[in-house]
C-alpha cells in the first residue's frame, strides 16, 4: 500500500449507519454492503426503483400554455417585470416518483453483540469488490457489469446462518404488499421477494439463489437456515414488472451461471473485471503522498483535509463511485444508492446543475462509459422534450425539464417560485458533454446529431421576439434556480439561456452542414452579454435588471464553463468580467455543488486561489461519510454524490484543460499539489496525455490518435504545436513561478 496511490479505502469497524456502507453497483444494481461480521447487511438498489404516485388529472405532463406566451412575452417586453409569475396552469409543486431501495440481503451468524478485534472491511476500486474479513471468515461483494447481478461469496470453518431477504429499511411505507418465497432445489436454495406499491400494478421482485458447499440447508421462513458449510455463494437480481414475475425462471438463470468448470465466484469476478477493471485504470492521480498516510483507514484521513493522501484517494473513489453508478442511467442524486424509502429532493436527476457537474470528468477522465449512461438517458426521454416544446412554447425540437425520475422527461416539476418549465437552455447543456465526447474521440454520433437537429428547431420556431436594438430576446427566460433583485422569477435574456442558444445553433451548424448558414445567422442575433455596475457579467443582460449575488448556482458563468464562449485567450475582457461575478457570488446555503461549481469556473479563469477556496471548503466542511460517498450540505448531512463524483473533475481542470485546438497546463496550481503525476486523460483533440510536474518542473507526454496544430499553453506562455496521428510528443515544463 505505499509504493503508490491507494486504490480502495477501508475500516477497523462495520458501518454502524448505512450512509458509511462500502458502495458496488454496475450501472443498473447497486449494493451498500455494511460490513457486519454477525449480521451481514447488503442493501439492494436498481436504477428503475421508483415509487408510482398519484398522475390525477394528468398533472404529471407539462403545463399546456402555449396559447399565452405571446401575451406574457409581450407584457415582459413592455417592462412589466413580473410578467411571468403567473405564466402556469396554477398546479402546485410536484415532485418526480422518488427513488428507494429494494431490500436488504441478511445473513445472521450470531445473535448479541459481536467481538470486532481484528475486523477489517474495505473496498477495492479496481475491482469493484466490498469484502468483510472477521474471525476466519470471509464476506465479499461485487455487483458485475458483465452478468449483471449482485454477487456475494461467503468463507469460513463451519458457517451456521440464517439468510433472508427483508424489505424492512427506514421509511419504507407500511401499506407495501409483500411477498416472501423460500424453496430448496438440488443445487441450494431459491429464495424471492416481491414488493407490490399500494394502488398500482407497479412491482419489483428480488430473486437470490444460495449455493451451498457443505453443510445443510433447510427452510426457516421466511428465508433458510445453513449450518456446517464451508461457504456460501449468492446471486441476486431485481426485476422491476406489472402482473407477476417468473421467479422460477430467473432462478434458472441465475443457476446458470453457477455452470462452469472453474470457481463460479472466480469465473464471475473475471468477467466482471474485464470490464470494470479496463475502466477504472485507465486514468490515475499520484501526488507523491506520505506512505504512512496512504496507509490510514478512510475516516481517518478524513479527519486529515490538507492531506495529499486524502485527495488521491478522493479521486480515486469518486472515479470508482461515477463508474460504478452510470449504466442505464447516469448518476442520480444519491448516485445509485440509498439505504432509506425518504430520499431528500426525490433521489432524482437534477438536470440544472447536478447533473452535468457530477459527470464533468467523463470525457477527460477516460470514462465513456459515463457519457454513453447519459446518452441513454437523453435517448430515452427525447419525446417527453419533444411534448415539452410543444406545451409550453407552442414550438418544434425538445425542451428538457429540470427534474426526472430517470423515466419520464416531462416538464411538471415547477412552481411561481421556481418556474422550472421556462428553462430553455437544459437540452443544450445536456447535450454538451455528448459533444465534449464526439471531439475527444473524433467521430460524431448520430444520436447527439440528431438531438442537436432538434434544440436547433426549437430555437427557430421560439426565437421570434426583438428588443430596442433589433437583437433577438429570449422571453421568457430563467437561470435557475436564481431571480432578479428587482424582478420576478421569470425574466430576459438570462445569460445561460444566450449562452445555450448560442452554442447550440453553432454545434448544430457544425453537425448538419445544410443548415449551417441558416442557423449561424440566427445565433448572430443574439445579443452579447451584459456587464453591470459592478464590473461583473450581468446574470441577465436585459438592461435594468439587478443581480442577486448570494446564490450557490451559477448557471449565468455557463459561458465560462463548460462552454469555451468566455476565456482569458479568446476574450479576457469578458473573462475579467467574469472573474468579478466569481468574487461577488456568495455561497448561499453553503451546498457542495455551489462550492465546486464555483472552483471549476475559477480554474477556467486561472484562479489558482479561488479553486484553492473552493476545494477546502468542501474538504474542511465534514462533507464525506467514511464510504467516501458525500453529503449535500456540511456534517455529513443529506446523502448525496455532487462532491464525490465532481472532485476528480475539478482536479484534472486545474491541471489540464482542453478545447479541439488549444491544450492549457497546470492553469491554476494548487499548493495542494506540489507535484504528481496525471495518467492516462484525454483531451478534445484527440491526444491521450500524461502529466507529471515538481517545482522544478516536468512533463507532458502527449499520444495523438489523430493529426492536429493546437495552442500549447503552460505557465511559460503560449506557442503553437504540430501532432502527428500515432507520434508521441514530449514536451517540457518550466519551473513553478515562486
């Protein structure tokens, strides 16, 4: 453990909360696994579970108000500035179906309280296994990307247990149906639970098949009892159905993978490694860290936040955790994990910032297995958008909504307070990280041209309105979740939305050459950002409009990140600008996705010290449980992944950045990292790219896969660079200014 960085974090004691459970998952299963020598707890989730509830009155479409937004975009022209407030159909705030899980998997060895002398739990990344190790025996878990199904392995002397399968976790509603089945087949035991919601034909059924080597197994309802084996082996599944489910004929398959001349755990893992393992180690963080450090248990080194070794481990769990939480979905809110029915905001995809800052690192970092979650994601929900568009703006394309169960795309979730329905800038920076990933990779999807096809009609049909100046203007306009100081919550020319608008016309024009001229001239009508008073890009650039300047979003610097529209190379007036409305935003309720939105801004600005604040605030807040998953505020409180799965992002951006013709090192040093190494990222030209620096310099190795003339910017200043597809580049680093 100390001739690098730590791939894995782990603990002396079981997790006495589920919030610190050791976290596995595929993208579609995921498992907290608490580590419990005497009652081993392992809670089930899937990607899909959500609770149904009430749709009377077809109050979970979108609003249908197309027939008045003339009336509201003229009254908002004219100066009434409240104009917007009451441009709804009057329903009031309703949440997406929340998130919850499934079940937990109990396997009670012993009853009382158990002797934890040299218990040991921890997590490899790399593989993606939780093992538990207590008196002999032996607990380990992973959930497989290659079979896809929860797999748990139990080793010792003359196991004795009882194993169910127990729906009961905090909040779960007393009025669920449920369902327990246990029966004995030649090859161990099969055991299932159903869970039906109250008033719905909505269910969800787990199936566990326990092969047993030795000992014997007889039914103890409502699961079995084992005694005198010398393991145990477990394979789960959810199935998510109306009607019944066929547990016998999952049992089957699940049996069949059991087939195989090999160890099944082993033949299992090998599979699942093949793929988990090539992801995961394609990118790694080493900042030189003390041995000693890196040897430390993870709640330990939490109680250390300048430490080296807690950032590289950091990286690396939050590498890990985006990895194990995107497959048929991207991450939600909590990830892919909960260990409660009473999720805070739904457990749901928050689409107007969360989202994007916690799958910022995909394209750099080497995962597009994270970007393909998304896409799927997008793909899915593209005729919900489609219904949006035409709702609320009479329109053509898509509008994306703000919020999502993960299933429904529909705009519903908004009030007067947050009239989230009027965003129309979601689509485009939905689909920005798509288009990060075509440049890294050099070919152009036809589903994220497609998409961009459609933003592109709806900013046809929908941008009709000019102001004074003959300039086109976005009415009605919101930059969530954020108002005027003296307006409504609805508004003008919000700079997110001219940001979008204008990004998406000319990246349509890009992917569809046949509009191209017709969409650049649109795009060309938009008018500029504003700077206020203070010297700061204006939230909104509708003149007369006031910034409110205590907010943790920060939806106006979109320009700034992730677009290249507003940088100190192409634009350093408007990047001062924007540099000034950094230092007037405030924290507002202190949440970790403002303080990291906030420190990935900077570094596109090349503050250093900004990042610096913003990074130490999350790590001085007490924002990680020991799983190293994180909260939403500090203490620890709310679950929630923002941090964890945006904190690799924010490192490898102040280290290295990339558009497809300029490549920007170390523009913002942290004295945090006085030096390291960054292996394996990929930038938007086609380059992989490893990074090694010291105060005395360094290194960047660059490995083209295609050919390309770029802008190389180091602390040294600018200079152009030729590469060659398949031709590695070495280039020098100077010495750190001191």
């Amino acid at each position: 453990m100390t001739g690098g960085p730590v791939h894995g974090t782990w603990e002396p004691r079981p997790a006495a909360r589920w919030e610190d459970a050791f976290l596995c998952g595929n993208g579609r299963h995921g498992a907290l696994v608490l580590g419990d020598p005497d009652d081993d707890r392992t809670v089930v989730t899937h990607h899909t579970l959500v609770r149904p509830n009430d749709d009377a009155g077809g109050r979970r479409l979108p609003p249908l108000l197309a027939d008045r937004l003339t009336d509201v975009q003229d009254r908002l022209l004219s100066g009434d500035l409240t104009a917007a407030e009451d441009f709804t159909d009057g329903r009031p705030l309703q949440w997406v179906r929340p998130f919850h899980p499934a079940f937990r998997i109990r396997l009670r060895h012993h009853e009382g309280a158990p002797d934890l002398t040299g218990h040991r739990r921890e997590v490899d990344f790399a593989t993606g296994e939780a093992t538990a190790r207590h008196d002999g025996r032996t607990s380990r878990v992973f959930v497989s990307r290659a079979d896809d199904v929860i797999v748990q392995h139990v080793t010792g002397r003359d196991l004795t247990l009882r194993l169910s399968l127990d729906h009961r976790l905090p909040n779960a509603p007393a009025t669920l149906r449920v369902g327990h089945g246990a029966v004995l087949t030649p090859e161990g035991a099969l055991l299932s639970l159903r869970v039906r919601h109250p008033g719905s034909d909505l269910a969800y059924t787990g199936v566990t098949v326990a092969a047993v080597t030795g000992g014997r197994t007889e039914l103890a309802p409502p699961g079995v009892r084992i005694t005198g084996a010398r393991s145990v082996l477990l394979l789960t599944r959810i199935l998510r159905h109306t009607g019944e489910a066929d547990v016998a004929a999952e049992g089957r398959v699940l049996r069949d993978l059991l087939t195989t001349d090999e160890p099944a755990y082993d033949t299992l893992l090998g599979r699942h490694l093949a793929l988990h393992r090539t992801a995961y180690e394609r990118v790694t963080l080493d900042l030189d860290a003390d041995p000693a450090e890196r040897a430390l248990p993870g709640s330990a080194l939490l109680a250390r936040p300048r430490s080296t070794a807690l950032l590289e481990r950091l990286f690396a769990a939050g590498r890990y955790h985006l990895l194990s939480s995107s497959g048929t979905l991207p991450p939600r809110l909590t990830g892919l994990w909960t260990g409660d029915w009473d999720t805070a905001w739904s457990g749901a995809f928050t689409l107007d910032a969360n989202l994007n800052l916690q799958t910022a690192s995909a394209a750099a970092a080497a995962l597009p297995e994270v970007t393909e979650a998304l896409a799927i994601l997008i793909q899915g929900q593209l005729p919900h958008w489609r219904d949006n568009a035409r709702a609320v703006f009479g329109a053509r394309g898509v509008v994306a909504p703000a919020h999502t169960d993960g299933a429904s795309g529909h705009s519903y979730h908004f009030s007067r307070e947050y009239p989230l329905h009027l965003w129309t800038a979601g689509a485009d920076w939905l689909l920005k990280p798509l288009v990060d990933h075509d440049e890294t990779y050099g070919a152009r999807d036809p589903r994220t041209a497609a998409a961009l096809a459609e933003v592109a009609d709806f900013y046809e049909d929908f941008l009709t309105r000019t102001g004074p100046d003959g300039r086109l203007v976005v009415v009605p306009s919101y930059s969530p979740e954020n108002r005027p100081a003296n307006g409504g919550w609805g508004a003008l020319n919000a700079a997110m939305d001219l940001s979008a608008a204008r990004h998406a016309l000319h990246t349509a024009a890009a992917y569809h050459p046949d509009r191209a001229d017709r969409l650049r001239a649109l795009a060309d009508r938009l008018p500029p950002h504003r700077v206020n008073a203070d010297g700061a890009l204006a939230e909104w650039a509708w003149p007369g409009l006031e910034d409110t300047y205590d907010h943790r979003h920060l939806s106006h610097l979109y320009g700034v990140w992730p677009l290249d529209e507003i940088s100190p190379y192409d634009t350093p007036e408007l990047a001062e600008a924007a540099r000034r409305a950094l230092q007037l935003r405030g924290p507002e309720n202190g949440s970790a996705h403002g303080h990291l939105h906030h420190a990935l801004i900077a570094a596109r600005l090349r503050d250093g010290r900004r990042v610096a604040d913003g990074l130490g605030r999350v790590l001085d807040g007490d924002f990680f449980h020991d799983s190293l998953m994180s909260a939403h505020y500090p203490r620890r409180n709310v679950y929630n992944a923002d941090a964890a799965h945006t904190l690799p992002a924010l490192l490898i951006e102040a280290l290295a950045q990339s558009t497809p013709d300029r490549l920007v090192l170390l523009p913002a040093p942290l004295p945090a990292l006085p030096s390291g190494r960054l292996t394996g990222i990929r930038t938007r030209f086609g380059a992989a790219l490893d990074l090694t620096w010291t105060p005395d310099g360094g290194t960047a190795v660059l490995r083209p896969d295609r050919t390309a003339r770029i802008a190389l910017w180091t602390p040294a200043g600018a200079q152009p660079l030729d590469l060659v597809a398949g031709e590695e580049r070495v280039v020098p680093l100077p010495p750190a200014t001191r």
